[in-house]
C-alpha cells in the first residue's frame, strides 16, 4: 500500500464480507463526511445524520433522484433494504466517522451497493487501509495491527488465541515494561552524568538490575519467535512408505474425511496430494504420497521421485510400515539411507506401524526392531483403518514439531519476523551498554540505550520507518 498516496480523511469504502451468496453482507466506509455522504443516498437523511454512535438505523439504500429536463424527474431507484451501524469519530475502529452498511447477503446486491457509494464521493479503499487509518489516529499500535491479519489467516483454534493475545495487546505491554526499566536507567544516567559529584568515574555506583532483567525480557522475546512462528505459518509432514502401507487410509482418518483413493491394489497413489490438518494446534499441510518401490511404470517412477523431493523438504516424516506382513527389503534400506544422512539435515522421522489390529498383543510387542533405531524420533503403533492410535500419532507429531519451540501461551509472543528483527536490536543494545558500563564511563552506554528504545519503538510503532508500514498493511486484504 502506498500510504502516501491519499488524504487519510478522504472518505473510503470497501466490500467487508466474501463475495459469495449467504444471509449478510457488509459494505464499510470510513472518512471526514462520510455519515453526511450516506445520507444522500438513504431513505431517512434526517435520522441517519442524528444517530449517535454506535448506534443501528434502519431505512432503504437508493439512488438520488435525478432531474431529467426541467419540469421532470427521474424516480429514486431503490437499491435494497439495510441496517446502518454508524460509529462517532473518535470511539470506531479508525477513530474517524464510520458507517457499517449490513444489507442482503447476494453478490449483486452487495456490489450494487458498494458501486453506489463510490458514485456518490467514496473512494476505493487501499489493502488494510482501515487498520492504517486505526494506527496513524493512535487507536492502535503495530502489533495490534499485525495481530488483525494473524487472526484472519490463522487455521486453527490454536493459532487464532495466540493472535487473540497480541490483539489484546500482550506484546505491546511487554516491550512497554522494558521500555520503563531502559528509560529509568537513561535517566539515572543522565542525571549522574550531568550533575557528578566529582570528577571520579560513577561506574561503581551504577545498579545493573534493570538493564540485566531487560535483557533476560527481550531474549525471552526473541526465543517466543520460533514457537509462534509453526502456529502461524504451519509445518509439512509427509506420509511415506511402501505400496499398499496405508498412507491413503491414513491420510484420510487425519482428515476425517475420503479425500484419498484406497485401494490394494499397489501404485495406485501416482502423485502426492496435500490438505491441512491441525496437529493439536499447529497448522500443518499433510502430503500423501505415491508408494515407494522399485517400478517400471515410467508415471509412477515419477510420483516415486516426488515423493523423495516432498521428504526432502518435509518438517516431520511419517514412514508407514504394514505390521501384518513381513518387513521388506525395500523398508530397511530406507531407514539405512535415513541413518546414513547427517544429522543436521534429515527431516525428524516417526516410525508408524500400521495394520496393528490384524496383530496379537504378544505379536505388537514383539514388532522387529531397526538397527537405525536411534535415528528415530519415536515410534507408533495404530490401525489407520479403524482408527486406533490416531491420538497417539497426533501427540507424537505435535511433541515433534514443538521440541525445542515451546513458551508458555500465558506469555507474549512476537507476532512477525520484523517484530524479531527489532527486538534483536534492541537486545544487542541493552547487551553492549551492560559491557561498556563495566569497563567504562557510563555516559558511553547512553547511545546504546537511546537505539534500543528506537528499535522498541519500531516493534509497536512508534519510531516507524515509511517502508515498514507500507509492509505491514500491503498484507492486509481489503476492507480491513
């Protein structure tokens, strides 16, 4: 969005819901005016122009009466029948006039009204230029800002709460906590600085506790990243093994649906497919794959080698093995292959027995183990058919995709990577004036100090570059 492309209190309107047919749709607008504008093409002006805040009108949308020659006028055209919720200047959501036109919920009507107010003064609203206009008039901070569009991408109950959080303004209460304890200790040593009591260095009666517990506060900030960071953008696991393992059937009772052909017979999966499922929260795209085996089949050779690509690239394996059969050839020499990789660059792999419904209990317990054991993250045993153990696979996968990610959803988690960026900043500042103040004069660490409020600053907005904010809310869709 180019935000220095229009007047901020130019009157603006845009579509709100999905153009799809369904029972409601929501045209809003927002500017100087922008009540008065409506009025003119409302069925009752007066009691539009006299509702207060927050406050619903009923009446009938249509077009302004035109005069056609002298002595003769078009009729108003009645365009459809609608709710207005009007919003005062400053208590809305942009802190400007606002007007929330709820009509039927048709495509044609909701573009019939919302090409009728931009016929009578409205312009077309920019990419989030709604929430733009909620943080230049100070009604929200970034993160807040960058929270709306979470909450409108998040897929899955997890995710929306931890947007709720940053919504409600937890991120923007913690930087405002450090930023407290890094402008006591710039003032402290200001005051020491400007006004010393001889002329002796004042290192040794500098307290280090604030800057110490900024410190621990930011990096406690910049680690939550790599936790909210699976919630936001989800992870990849991909479904592999031999033909006939029961991938497909799997896949689909993650799904709870028939989304994949099962069959016996083998290479019937040629290609991968993919659909999101939720892992105990954490959006993840599931891949089901074409079986991997030795094959003549040129098309399936194909599917073979993508599914060796999508392995690659995936964030946790999940390697299918039929329990009711004897372990093939083709099984053990995967796992050879796996264990022979370096560490650092083989995706987390959990061995899934399946078919273990067709098991005794002694057979389950007495499944052959894998020399390459070790390499594995942790092993499950489950019938994909029936449904037994789905549970315990969905845990596993979560415990996986989390290990090494975990922060307690109580705290405040960064909610973006420019928001990382910054407090990374700030943090490296904060460190180097707690190294300067021990082996120097502490009017040394004041311009430290000074950068890390100015990149905090950056984090909620307050010291924001142009080029920031332009990519904040060119992610927004518009109407928001």
């Amino acid at each position: 969005m180019d935000n220095t492309g229009y007047t901020p209190e130019e009157p603006i309107a845009a579509i709100a819901t999905a153009l799809a047919p369904g029972a409601l749709g929501i045209v809003r607008c927002s500017g100087k005016a922008c009540v008065s504008l409506l009025a003119r093409v409302f069925s009752r002006p007066k009691a539009l122009l006299a509702a207060a805040g927050n406050s619903l009108v009923y009446g009938w949308l249509q077009e302004p009466a035109k005069a056609v020659t002298q002595h003769e006028v078009q009729p108003t055209t009645r365009i459809d029948e609608v709710m207005v919720g009007v919003y005062r200047a400053p208590k809305s959501f942009t802190g400007e006039d606002m007007a929330e036109i709820f009509c039927h919920g048709g495509v044609s009507v909701v573009q019939a009204v919302y090409h009728l107010l931009l016929q009578n003064g409205f312009r077309v609203a920019e990419r989030g230029e709604f929430t733009f206009r909620a943080y230049i008039n100070g009604k929200t901070d970034l993160t807040r800002a960058e929270a709306v569009r979470e909450i409108i991408d998040s897929k899955t109950d997890v995710s929306r709460s931890r947007a709720a959080g940053r919504l409600a303004g937890s991120v923007y209460n913690a930087i405002d906590d450090i930023k407290k304890r890094i402008i006591d200790t710039l003032a402290s040593l200001e005051v020491e600085i400007e006004y010393p009591e001889d002329e002796e260095t004042i290192s040794d009666t500098f307290n280090p506790e604030n800057l110490e517990q900024a410190a621990i506060d930011l990096e406690a900030l910049s680690k939550s990243w790599q936790s909210e960071k699976i919630y936001q953008d989800g992870a990849r696991v991909v479904l592999c093994g031999r033909t006939n393992a029961g991938k497909s059937s799997l896949f689909n009772a993650l799904l709870k649906e028939d989304r994949a052909i099962v069959s016996d017979i083998e290479g019937t999966t040629r290609d991968w497919i993919e659909s999101w499922v939720d892992f105990g929260g954490i959006p993840t795209r599931l891949f089901d794959t074409a079986g991997l085996r030795e094959t003549e089949d040129v098309i399936e050779q194909r599917g073979v080698q993508r599914t060796r690509d999508l392995a690659e690239d995936a964030d946790v394996l999940l390697y299918l093995i039929d329990a009711s059969a004897p372990v093939h050839a083709d099984d053990r020499a995967f796992f050879k292959a796996y264990a022979s990789r370096p560490q650092d660059v083989r995706p987390p792999l959990i061995l899934v027995w399946n078919k273990t419904d067709t098991l005794s209990e002694k057979a389950r317990a007495d499944l052959p183990p894998f020399p390459e054991a070790a390499c594995v993250a942790t092993v499950v045993q489950l019938s994909a058919k029936k449904g037994g153990g789905i549970n315990v696979l969905c845990d596993a996968v979560k415990a996986v995709l989390a290990k090494g990610a975990q922060t307690n959803r109580n705290q405040a988690g960064l909610g973006s990577e420019r928001q990382k960026r910054a407090v990374d900043d700030a943090l490296e500042s904060v460190r180097h004036a707690l190294s300067l103040t021990a082996e120097y004069t502490l009017d040394a660490a004041v311009q430290d100090l000074e950068d890390a409020l100015d990149a905090l600053g950056a984090v909620t907005g307050d010291v924001t570059p142009e080029d920031v904010l332009d990519s904040v809310f060119s992610h927004f869709c518009v109407g928001k």
